[in-house]
C-alpha cells in the first residue's frame, strides 16, 4: 500500500474510525511484531507489547504529525521501541537463558531460521541498542533518516552507532569461530 | 568496504556481506495476528465506553459554586433570549421558548451526525433519547398545542428507535468479540431505555384513561403501541444477546 493510501487510513482513524485503524493493524502488526519479539524473545510478551504498542498509537492518533521525510511505519516502530525499553526498565525479574524461547518454532520458515542460528546467537550477544539499529537498519530496512527519528538521534549518530554494532556483531561471530562463510 | 584477511588466509566478513545477510535473514514469526486484534479493537471500544462513563460522572459532580455561576449565566442568557422574545413575539415575528427549544433540537441532531466512535455515540443517543422523553412528557402536560403534542410523539418515538437500534448494533459487536463487559454497559443503556419507554407508555395510557387530552387521541394511541413495540425490541435485544452470552 503507498504511503498517501496509509495516511488517508490514519486520517480516518484519527476521527475515531475503528475499521481504518484494524486495516493499519493488519497491515504493520507483523513487521512490528517481528521486530518486538527480536527484542523480548518471548512471544507472549511480544503479543502483548504489540497490542500494548497498537493501543498506544490509537490514543496518540491525534497528536501524530506526518513527515515528509517518514513513512508512519517510523512512528510505530518508535511507539514499539519506547514501549520495548519501557518494558525492560520495568521489568524487575532478570531473564534466565532458559525462559528465552526457541524462535525457530514460531518462525515462518523454521528451516531457513536454523540455517541462520548462528547469527542469531551472535546477536543475542549484542548490547540492547546495536542489536535494535541493526534489526531496523538491516531487517526492518529503516534508513537512516527514519532510524535516527525512530531512536531519538542524529543521522551522524545513527551511522556511528550502525558502525560500532556491525564492528560488534562480527567480533561476537569471530569469537564463536564464525567469522568466515 | 573489501574483504579483509585473516591470519590464515580465509576472507574475512566484510560489511557489505554482514549486512546482506542480515537483510536475507528470515525474521518472519507466526503470532495470533487476528485474536490480538480483536482484543485491541475491544479495548479501544472498552476505553471510549469508561471515557463516557467519566464524563458523565464529571457532569454530574459539578461543584455548587459552578452550579450556582452557570445557573446564574444561564439565567441571564434566559431573560435576554425571552425580552428580545418578547419583544419580537408582540410584534408577532416569534415566540421564544419554541426557539430555544428548536436550537437544542438541532445541536442535538449535529452531534448524532457526528463521526464519533461508538461508545460515544451511544452516550449521546441515550442522553438525546432522555432529553425527548422529558420534553414528550412536559408537551403532554403543559402544552395547549396539539401540534406540539403531535410533534413531540413523533420525535420521541423516532429518537428512541435509533437509540435502540445503534445501541443494539454495538452490543452486537461487543458480544461477537467477546467482550462481555463493554456489552454489558450497552446492556445497561438499553434497560434505561426500555425503562424510558415503559414510563412513557404509562404516561400516555394515563392520558388515553383521564381524557384529559382530547385532540391528540388517535396520535396518542398510535404512540402508545410504537412506544410499546420499542420497549419489547430493547428487552428482546437485552434477551437476545445475554443468552449468546
């Protein structure tokens, strides 16, 4: 769907109009989904911080601006990176590697997901922020400008940050001897 | 950015390689797409209900002070509409009550024309509805008009259909989702309303007994069985969808 066709549903749904809002739930909850339960890796939690992150857009329908500069699709990831770091700072229990779900199960491809395991280890690894940009970046396919308005930061700060986390990931790899392939 | 080498000769991972496979990597994940999202629609609609419910509870709690000044402003407001009322009334262009009463009609109607959500919708249908059945019941005992009657029938009825009818469409919804406690307040609205309509009908059967009201017999009677019909639908309605429940 093109962005005019997006913001006209936003516009719909901002008057209170429920059908336009469930058509932009279909259309972004899986990206959005996708990208929470890389950060929780539960997917319980990741349900409920995607209806949580879905709520919070509702109610923040009327104070959303749009940029020409960012598709809407930048706003909710921010809603949902907020809503994930909201989420971590709350949370008091400290996760055990054992409550960490085995994605491959819920992946849509499970098979193609196990021949990528080892760079998901890698990125389990990473700190919180690197893995994000690389996931918005690279995953997600945010460019810069609307990572740095995602993130809060610069488009200098988005590259260095881009920088450092890639320098990150490959020295985690190197490290479980996958450094080459 | 090129391949650099490692000690023993193998290439090293470049960026542009990291980030292509990052790019191919499959992070697709099955998740309950459709039940989330009608959890979250219900919430939403959940949400509107408890906002209504609060405004009309901040409606209610308005302090004396602000009672008294509004009281005071809406008093003064009164007497200008009804001296220049009366003014123009003598000079016969118009009689003042009918037209305050005619501007209520017609915010009333712009704000159910209005692309509100639901809850609220149904909030100013029941509050609309009340509205009517009180200016129904001072028309059948205070005005000399038969016309007044006449109309004031026909426009609470009518009222009351829609109110119905909207309210029972949300309920609907509601119990289709399974949220039993937002259908459980439009369950609520719909009693004040089969309430609303039972009073109403033994206002009139009073009416039709006392022959107080001649004129209007024949509107009164038609009234009664619409009133009556509409009070059957809203306890149908309430019927209906608890048992779905």
């Amino acid at each position: 769907m093109k962005e005019e066709q997006v913001q006209k549903l936003v516009q719909q749904a901002a008057r209170g109009n429920h059908e336009a809002f469930g058509r932009i739930y279909d259309l972004y909850a899986p990206q959005v989904f996708n990208f929470v339960l890389s950060r929780v890796r539960n997917k319980q939690q990741a349900e409920d911080i995607l209806q949580t992150v879905f709520l919070k857009a509702w109610n923040s329908l009327a104070k959303y601006q749009p940029n020409p500069k960012a598709k809407f699709s930048t706003w909710l990831f921010q809603i949902a990176n907020f809503t994930v770091i909201d989420y971590w700072r709350t949370k008091k229990e400290v996760v055990e590697l054992d409550k960490l779900e085995n994605l491959a199960e819920f992946a849509v491809e499970p098979k193609l997901y196990e021949n990528y395991d080892f760079l998901w280890q890698a990125f389990e690894e990473l700190p919180a922020d690197y893995a994000t940009i690389l996931h918005l970046r690279f995953i997600q396919d945010l460019d810069v400008s609307e990572c740095a308005q995602v993130l809060g930061k610069t488009h200098v700060g988005i590259r260095v940050m881009q920088h450092r986390a890639l320098k990150s990931l490959k020295k985690i790899l190197s490290k479980n001897g996958h450094d080459t392939f | 950015m090129t391949p650099s080498n490692s000690n023993n000769g193998r290439k090293k991972i470049s960026d542009e390689r990291l980030t292509s496979l990052l790019k191919k990597s499959p992070a697709s994940f099955k998740f309950n797409q459709k039940r989330i999202k009608e959890s979250l629609l219900g919430q939403i609609e959940e949400q509107q209900l408890n906002k209504a419910a609060e405004l009309i509870k901040e409606r209610t709690k308005v302090s004396f002070l602000k009672r008294h000044r509004l009281a005071t402003a809406f008093g003064t407001a009164i007497l200008v509409a009804a001296g220049s009322g009366a003014a123009l009334s003598q000079a016969g262009i118009y009689q003042p009550a009918s037209t305050i009463n005619a501007l209520g009609h017609v915010q009333e109607e712009v704000m159910l024309k209005l692309p509100l959500p639901a809850a609220q919708k149904a909030d100013i249908q029941m509050r609309v509805a009340e509205n009517r059945a009180r200016k129904l019941e001072q028309a059948l005992e205070q005005s000399e008009s038969p016309h007044t009657r006449t109309e004031a029938l026909h426009e609470s009825s009518e009222i009351m259909s829609q109110a119905i009818d909207q309210i029972s469409g949300s309920k609907q919804k509601q119990v289709e989702r399974g949220r039993s406690e937002a259908a459980d307040k439009y369950s609520t609205m719909l009693e004040r309303l089969a309430e609303l309509a039972n009073q109403q009908e033994q206002k009139v059967e009073e009416l039709i007994e006392s022959g107080v009201v001649t004129d209007n017999n024949a509107e009164l009677n038609n009234h009664l069985s619409k009133i009556k019909s509409l009070r059957l639908k809203a306890e149908a309605q309430i019927e209906l969808t608890s048992t779905e429940q």
